[in-house]
C-alpha cells in the first residue's frame, strides 16, 4: 500500500481574547496554508504520495490549492496528490476530532496537526493508534514543539514511508481524563485547570485570580500557560512518570506568590497553596465546588455543587512522532544521501 | 435559588434577556406584518444576531456611540431607542423615530448615541472613527462601534478606518457580524483571507473572534475589549460568528442556504435559547422570571404594531423640511 | 483695520480667528502640518501648498495630519461633526472626492432629513479647483455643479481674498455641511481684508460692478475675468453688470433676476463643464423668472465638454478667457449701443 499521511489544519485556532489581553499572535491563513504546503513537499521528498486533508471554510483549503496548482502550472511536481475527506464542515474543534476518525479508519500512517493545544486535543480524541506530529499555530501551546514545519514533514514522511523502526520513531504520551458529573468523559493533554468563573464565557483563561485547582500531564518553565505554573515550582518531564496537581488561590491572600507566563505577554501573579506528584491512574477530586473546568487552557464546562468532578492521569495514552530522534536517525543511516532511493528521486 | 455564576448580576441578566427578546419579537413580528403587504420598502431582519448587539451594549452608555448597518434594528433596541418610534418609522409614520423619513435603514437616534441605521455597507466605520475623535477631544472617555458584516468587510472604507483608528488610536471597536452571507454571496468566496482576526492584525489591532450565538462569550470579550477602548487602549476587532434566520431582506426565498440550514440554526444557534437554558439551569433566574419577560414584550410589540397602524403619515409640507438646519 | 493680503492668507486667518474663537474647530487633511513621522522639521508643509502653515504651532493637537485614506477622513470629520466637533477637513483636490463620495453624498448631506431633522453635522471640507495650474485632468476639474445638485450640502466658491476669509468664518459657524472650493490660481490674488474676523453669510451675491446694458453671473476664478471683460465691454460702450454668486447652494435667485430684468441680457460664465452646470442652471432659472424681460437668449460660456488638458497650450484654452466672455456680451449686447 502506498503511504498515505493525513494533514489537519486548524483555522480557527489562535483567535481568542488573548490577542487583546496580552499580545498573542494570530498566524495568518495565508501563513498557515504556506505551513501546509512546507509539510507538502517535505512529504512528497520523502516519497509520500498521497494526502489526506480535512476540509475546512476557514480559507487554508482555496490558499493551499492555489499553491498546488501554480506549482503544477510551473511543472515543479513538488507536491503530493491532496484528497480532501467527505464530512460535513462545522467550523468548530468537532471537525477536528471528526478527521481524526476518518484519518485512523483511512488507516494514515501518521497525522500532521496544525493547531494549538486545543486542536491537538480534539485530534488525540479520535486518532487511537496512529501517531501523530504538532505544529505550532496556537495561542498558548505547551504541547506541539516548536519547529520548523519542513523538518517536520521530512521526519512524518520517513515514518510514513517505513524507514525508520517504531522504537525509534514514536513516543508514548500522558493524558488527563476528567468526569464532570454525567457528562462523558473528556480530555487534555496538558493541564486541566479549575477556576471560579461560572460561565465559559470567551474560553481564553486570563484572569489569574479566579484560578483555584490545577492539574498537568507535564511542568515545564520553558512553556507559557498552565503547564508553566506547574514547571515554574517543580519541573516534570513529558517521559517523567507521574503529572502534578498544583492549589491555587488568590495572589492577594496566598501562602506563597509566582510570577507566571499564563499567556504570551501575560506575566501574573499566581497565589500557590500547594502542590504535590499525581501518580497514573489514580483519580482526584477537586475541592471548588462552583466554577468551570478549562481544558489545556480554554474554559470548556461549567459545573454546580452538584457536579461530581475527578480527573484521572493515564500513562502510554496516545504516540507521537518522536522527531529529533528520527532525523538523528535519518542521518546516522543515510536516509537523505544521494541514491537512497525515494530521497535521491525526490530531490532530483 | 443559587449563586450567581455569572458576570452579570439578576436584574442585568434579565435585561439582558428583555432586549434580546425584545428584539427578536420584534424582527418576527416584522416578517409577518411586512408579508401582508402594509410595510413599505427594503426590510432587513436581525433574528438570530441578538446576542451580539446585547452581549455589546451591555457595556455602553448613553454617551457611547455606535454606527450601525442596513440590518439595524437589534442595534437600535440594544442602544435604547424607543421600540414605538421604531416601528411607527418602518410604517413610514410621523410619530417615527425620524418622523417617517428615514425608515427602517436609517433609524438614528443621537440622544441614545446611536448614529443611524445605513443603508450603505461599510460606512459607519468612518463615522464611528470621528465619533472615537470627539470623544478623545472631549475627553468624556466615550467609546464608538461600529458594526459591519462579513460583506462589508470587503469595502475600502472599513479597511481605511482600521488602519486610521490605529494610527490615531481611536477609542473605536470594529464588529464584524458575520453571518456568512454577503446578501446572497457565500462569505467563503467573497473574502479572501478569511479570518478578521488576520485582517485586524494586518493593521495591528488586536483582534477576538467569537462566537455570536453565545451571549456570555459575546459580553466577556466586549467588556474587555471596550474597557480597553474606554481607557485608552486603542482599538480592537471583534468578530462574531452567527447565524441569519431570515433572509438578506424580506420577501429574499433564500434559495443559496442549504435546504434545513434555517430550521438547524433555529434548533441549534438559537442564542436566546441557549442563554435562556444556561441561566435558568444555573437556578439564577426562574422560567416563571422569563414567561413573565416574554408576555411583557409580546404585549409591548403588539402595541408598537397597533400604534404605528393607526398612526398619522407625515404631512405634506414635511417633503422639503429638515434639509439644511438653516438655508 | 484692513491690509492686502493674498487668499491664502485670508484662509489661514480665518482658520486661525475661528480656531482660537472654538476650541470644537479642528482641522484635519493629508499633509496640512507636514512632515509627521518624519525625521525633518515639524509643520514641513502646512498643506500642499501651504495654506495651512503656521496654524500648528498656535494650536498643538488640533491639526490632524491623516493618512491618504479620504474615505476614512472625510468619514471621520463628518462622523466627528454629528458629536460636537466643528471638523474643517481638506480634501487637497475637490477631483479626489471620488474617493469618498459616499462620505459627503449618503451620509453627511443625508443626515438630517434622514434622521427626521434630529442630526445637525456642521462640517467643512475645503478643497481646492479649477483649472490653470497645469495639474492636468485628475488634480483641476471644476466640480462644484456635482456638489450644488445635492439637497443637504452648502457650496461656496470665493473669487477673492476678502470673500475667502468671510465665507469660511461662516462656513465653520455654519451648522450644515460645507463643501468649500478655492480656486487655485487665486491663491495668490490680494485684496484689502480686515484683520478681525467677520462672516459673510451664505446666499447673497455680490455685485462687484455695475452696469445697466448686460447682466454677467459667475463666480470663483472666472469672477475676476468677467471683470476684465467688462473693462473691454466698457471701452465699446457696453456696460456690464457683473454678479459674483459666491455661494452656489444656497444661490441668490433675487440679486440675479432683478438685474437681468433690468439689463434684459444675460451671460452665465461657468468653469465648470457645461452640461448641467451654474451655467445652465443660471439661464434655466432666468428664463423661467425673467422671461418677459430678456431682450435675447442667454449666454453660457463655459469650459467644453471635455476633461481638463495638460498641455499649456491646451489648457488655456479650457478655461473661459475674458475675450470670450466679451464676445459673448457683445453678441446680444452689441445693439443695445446702437439704440
């Protein structure tokens, strides 16, 4: 069968109110389109013939389709064929978790996601076994590496195209699921955060001072968000077993004050209560009775006194591409030299 | 009854509540009155889009200002103006907001700092800057918006006022309502870059999308992003994103929409159902609060019906009058 | 006390009297201080050709340099008008009012019978005319009959340095919206002005000579050549009345009529092209009011119907010269002598 890579692309990431209470950027559709047609061509390199795109009306679609065929026009063949899957376009994360489906069923190889945290959470919903890879377009992304995209297709396209082992290849990821009364389940790969506003509101979480429980899959002090808080008292690694669940209160009356990035440009002061390791598998019970839970960094439920919430850590709980260690790889074995057959085709 | 998990206190909830059922009693009632044939001329309906002219206004003054569009009545009602006047105007009456000679898309009322329904797309952002202006020389930390659609973003003149409230940095908000429709015309294929946000950025103001249909989302971004304005933060776009019940005008068959897209919208995108659902089910507001709302403004609206009917047109002699203030 | 001094002079005077009188009269244009941003010295231009200049220093803030965005400015000092302010905008070249015409045609003229009478938008936009300039077609049109044809908007159009400072203290007192044009080659014509502010008001023409055998009716530049047609008619005997309109909306029917029911003759001299123009608004009206008086058809002399030439030679042909509007006197006033 010949490898096939799915690509979604998110276009409505990166457009909330962090943009004006802090000085987020917004990567434009033009740059996002310009991102996917990077991954493109690093996959088309690498002997990928064949894509699997999500539609969309955010505008990525008609940019990236012109890219294609203006390069066609200037007979380049830089690029792979692009089918677009058959589903109905909502213009929400739902679309997301949709393709995902439709991509593991299709049976990818891998995914390629364009997105923040969100878009990345919506995908992990659905995509099972097939590993995926991040790109950056988000707000406040702790997950997706930050990376060149053209490296990025090179090391999905060598994966895809069987040359480089699993165990190389693929990482294993930590995942938070947490229960808010009957609702179903729901996920996060980063953090879930509990916080006083009632209402969902604008999603974005800005205002430090309503922020009460926090629980994270990771603690790094070289990300902004939630997953800053965390990595700012006591680092936790993505291979660490374990996350960290974090007490917050008010700076104004807390045991001990953090300045932390919660958003780019967004540099607050956190009141710290406590905070201690949060073992896999075992399922905690927050303390704020009232309020909404934010997932990855977005108000996403409301919940009562009568919610019943739990949030659970689980280990081994989706693949990632492991990219470094596959260019390191493609390297150590020539994967890119002249005459390694599908490369040296490719870049002719 | 619980506690109130909103931003909004009990009484600003369910004013909140009256203007978008106002609003939408009225549009509704406008689609009926205008199929028997008794209203002259081009109507053009807001159902759907309540949230956003409320989730807005909420934050406004009688000293704020806001420049609106052809689909301006939820606009009106929001700001305040008097619902009788309103619709005595769409009847082409004298006792009209603008004694009949204005009519549906050119309802103003200054008093209430609503600069007037337009009937040309695009053009109240020029006028929303100046009004940024006046408040800035006055110093009465007023605050203008202006409100456009997906369509007229396209226009030049709502380009250029985006690049002049930056460059003056006007307290002004731009509000891009986008429906998806520029009259009949697909947003997907009219506009090229396809998020406002970009838009915004390309002339560096900070921008929000949301979505429309929710009026916490609506009041949380507007709230921020006028008290911004108010302070001297500059300038800021906010895009909502919603759903247009009717059509682009009344008596449009609508027949680009796709075939359920309206009975979906009205089952899924209702923005005072939803928010009707999440307040009474946060146990703030009872249904009895909310029925006792809704006969309130089902009366109020058939009254404006009723007196716009019977009311006087205007005289004759009002043909030439209020031309010039002076000639 | 009055002294000579030039148009552009008389502009900046008035600019200057009415700002300092108003703290609500701001002005606002592209290039009206200079130079913003820029690394050289401050107030650079005072407006293209220097009408502005000065005025920055005495009222800091007050002068608004804007981008090239005409739609956005024009749009903001209307907008600015309807909330208080008393906006003076330049719109440099009346010729880029194609830029914002929605501006001035659907908002600013429509406001106030739109709204029932409620707004009042006392704006004015000054812009410059006419032709003579070499600017060549885009830079030196004569629009004002674009601008008399719409209900809502007053238009002025001076011929002189007093009339200039007098009519722009009344058009920024003037509660309606003022489309104010001054002829470029006037700029630098100089007539006694006193130094104090004074308003002209809007609709009364002036007679700026007398004469009992033709009646010529212009306005702006061509005011000053009609007078110089009466001179030559004079030397032939023919008297000449000539009527500067001043403003075009509001317009003076009366001082016009009665002096053509006394003279019985009419010459309508018009920069502007000529099919819809004062030209042929001027006759129209006077055919209709003073139709037993006329002993002979009214005269239009006009520029062609044809865009404003580059080329020197070309374009001092287009505007109409004193000899034209002589020959155009004589045609129907030639007989009065013999008489």
């Amino acid at each position: 069968m010949r490898p096939v890579v799915g690509i979604i692309a998110n276009p409505v990431s990166a457009r909330d109110l962090r943009r004006v209470v802090a000085s987020a950027g917004s990567l434009q559709i033009a740059d996002r389109a310009n991102i996917v047609l990077r991954v493109l061509a690093a996959l088309a390199a690498c002997g990928v013939d064949g894509v699997l795109m999500m539609p969309e009306h955010g505008g990525i679609r008609g940019h990236v389709m012109r890219g294609i065929e203006r390069s066609r026009n200037l007979h380049e063949h830089r690029f792979p064929e692009i089918a677009y899957l058959d589903m109905p376009v909502t213009g929400t994360a739902a679309d997301s978790t949709r393709a995902a489906e439709l991509m593991r069923r299709a049976r990818v190889a891998a995914i390629v996601v364009l997105g923040g945290d969100g878009t990345h959470r919506a995908v992990v919903r659905e995509c099972g076994e097939v590993p995926i890879v991040g790109i950056s377009t988000g707000t406040n992304n702790a997950f997706p590496e930050h990376r060149e995209p053209t490296v990025t297709g090179l090391a999905a396209g060598l994966v895809a195209s069987g040359r480089v082992p699993a165990k190389v290849a693929f990482a294993s990821n930590k995942r938070l699921e947490v229960v808010v009364g009957k609702r179903p389940p729901e996920i996060a790969l980063v953090d879930v955060a509990l916080v006083t506003d009632g209402f969902v509101g604008a999603r974005a979480l800005w205002r430090a001072d309503t922020f009460r429980e926090l629980f994270v899959t990771f603690a790094d002090p070289n990300v902004i968000g939630m997953a800053a808080i965390a990595g700012l008292i006591e680092p936790v690694g993505r291979d660490e077993s374990g996350g960290m669940m974090v007490s917050l209160a008010p700076a104004a009356t807390a045991k001990t004050v953090l300045q932390a990035p919660i958003a780019p440009g967004l540099i607050a002061p956190i009141g710290i209560e406590d905070w201690r390791r949060m073992p896999a598998g075992v399922a905690f019970q927050p303390r704020l009775k009232a309020g909404s839970v934010a997932l990855d960094g977005e108000r996403e439920i409301h919940f009562n006194e009568s919610d019943q919430i739990s949030v659970t850590l689980l280990a081994d709980a989706f693949r990632t591409l492991n990219v470094p260690a596959v260019m390191h790889f493609a390297a150590r074995n020539g994967l890119f030299q002249a005459g390694a057959a599908q490369i040296a085709t490719a870049f002719a | 009854m619980s506690k109130n998990p909103f931003p909004l206190s009990k009484d600003e909830l369910l004013k909140a509540y009256r203007t978008m059922r106002t609003i939408r009693e009225f549009e509704e009632r406008l689609h009926v009155e205008f199929a028997k044939g008794d209203i002259p001329g081009f109507v053009h309906l807001y159902a759907g889009e309540e949230a956003c002219a409320t989730g807005i206004m909420m934050h406004l003054t009688d000293t704020d200002r806001i420049a609106s569009t052809h689909r301006g009545h939820g606009h009106c009602i929001a700001k305040g103006v008097d619902v009788h006047e309103m619709m005595a105007e769409i009847y082409g009456k004298a006792t009209g907001a603008c004694r009949g000679k204005g009519g549906s898309m050119h309802i103003a009322d200054l008093s209430k700092g609503m600069m007037g329904a337009n009937g040309i797309l695009g053009a109240g952002a020029p006028l929303a800057c100046g009004a940024a202006l006046a408040s800035k020389f006055r110093g009465d930390k007023g605050v203008s918006v202006t409100f456009f659609g997906d369509g007229a973003s396209n226009q030049g003149m709502v380009l250029e006022s985006m690049n002049l409230a930056a460059v003056w940095n006007l307290p002004v908000i731009f509000v891009v309502e986008n429906n998806g429709y520029a009259e009949s015309t697909s947003v997907d294929y009219a506009t090229a870059v396809d998020s406002y946000v970009d838009r915004a950025s390309g002339f560096g103001l900070p921008g929000v999308t949301v979505d429309g249909a929710d009026f916490f989302a609506v009041y949380e971004a507007a709230g921020e992003v006028i008290r911004r304005a108010r302070e001297g933060g500059g300038p800021s776009l906010l895009e909502c994103k919603m759903a247009r019940f009717f059509g682009h005008f009344e008596g449009d068959a609508q027949t680009y929409k796709a075939k359920d897209e309206n009975e979906l919208n009205r089952a899924n995108r209702d923005c005072i159902k939803m928010f009707a659902d999440r307040v009474r089910e946060a146990g703030v507001v009872t249904a009895a609060e909310l029925g006792a709302i809704e006969k309130e403004v089902e009366a109020l609206i058939d009254d404006a019906v009723a007196a716009a009917k019977n009311a006087l047109p205007p005289t004759p002699r009002e043909l030439t009058t209020d031309v010039y203030v002076s000639y | 006390m009055a002294r000579k001094i030039s148009m552009k002079q008389a502009i900046n005077e008035a600019l200057d009297l009415e700002m300092k009188r108003d703290p609500t009269v701001i002005v606002m244009g592209e290039d009206i201080v200079g130079g913003a941003g820029a690394p050289g010295e401050e107030d650079a231009w005072g407006g293209v050709l220097g009408v502005t200049k000065g005025l920055h220093a005495k009222y800091p803030g007050r002068l608004l340099d804007t981008p090239l965005s005409e739609s956005a400015y024009i749009g903001a000092a209307i907008g600015a008008a309807t909330c208080g302010m008393r906006p003076v905008a330049e719109l440099m070249f009346l010729d880029f009012s194609g830029v914002c015409f929605d501006q001035i045609l659907n908002q600013a003229a429509k406001f106030k019978y739109m709204f029932g009478g409620k707004a009042k938008t006392p704006v004015v936009i000054r812009a410059m005319v006419g032709a003579g300039f070499r600017a060549a077609a885009q830079h030196s049109q004569m629009l004002t009959p674009v601008f008399t044809h719409i209900p809502g908007l007053k238009v002025v159009c001076p011929s002189n340095a007093y009339d200039a400072k007098g009519l722009l203290i009344q058009a920024i007192r003037d509660d309606d919206p003022v489309i104010f044009c001054e002829h470029k080659n006037l700029y630098g014509h100089e007539t006694d002005v006193p130094a104090e502010a004074y308003a002209i008001p809007f609709g009364e023409a002036s007679v700026v000579r007398e004469g009992k055998d033709v009646t010529i009716v212009s306005y702006g530049l061509t005011v000053q050549r009609a007078l110089e047609a009466a001179e030559k008619l004079a030397k032939d005997r023919i008297q000449a009345e000539v009527i500067d309109l001043r403003t075009l909306s509001p317009i003076d029917w009366d001082t016009v009529v009665e002096s053509v029911e006394s003279t019985g003759r009419l010459v309508v001299v018009d920069e502007a092209n000529p099919r819809c123009s004062i030209a042929t608004d001027v006759a129209a009206r006077v055919a209709q009011e003073a139709f037993n008086a006329l002993k002979a058809a009214p005269q239009m002399v006009t520029a062609p119907h044809a865009p404003v030439p580059f080329s020197p030679v070309l374009e001092d042909l287009y505007i109409p010269t004193a000899d034209a509007i002589a020959k155009a006197a004589s045609k129907i006033a030639s007989h009065a002598i013999a008489a």
